[in-house]
C-alpha cells in the first residue's frame, strides 16, 4: 500500500480547513481521496470542483446513471469508495 503524507483535521489552516470544514458539513468527516492532495488545497479544491461539475453539472445522464457509473469504475479500479 502507498503512503502519501496528508495534513491531518486539527493542523488545517486557510483554504485547507475550509474544505475540511465543508466536507464534514456535508459527510460528517474528511474522506480519504479529499485529503489525497491536502498538501496543495488549490489542487484539492480543483479536485472537488472537478467532481461537483461531472456528478451535478448539466448532462444528458440523470444523477443516478452518473452514480452507477462511479460504482462501475470503482468497482473495476478495485476501490472501496
């Protein structure tokens, strides 16, 4: 298994703790593919960006098939989430 260094909820600060702070608002905690590329929080709210335009953009794909979708391509990718 990888090991890639990631800042824990308590050491969050500026842009950083406020995508924190939005993710449990929304989940009740910080998931694991959030904290990914915490290092660089532009990257990570690029990162969630990107997800919020593809999962709830305007698309010919109802919410549903876009989440079936996901559930293929990680279940094919070997991915818990």
């Amino acid at each position: 298994m990888a090991w890639i260094k990631t800042v824990p909820d308590e050491e969050a600060r500026g842009l950083l703790k406020q995508i924190y702070d939005g993710s449990i608002e929304r989940a009740g905690k910080v998931w694991n593919i959030t904290r990914l590329s915490s290092l660089r929080p532009q990257a990570t709210q690029g990162s969630l960006s990107l997800y919020a335009a593809t999962m709830f953009g305007p698309s010919e794909l109802s919410r549903g098939e876009r989440e079936m979708i996901a559930v293929v391509v990680s279940r094919a990718n070997e991915c818990h989430y």
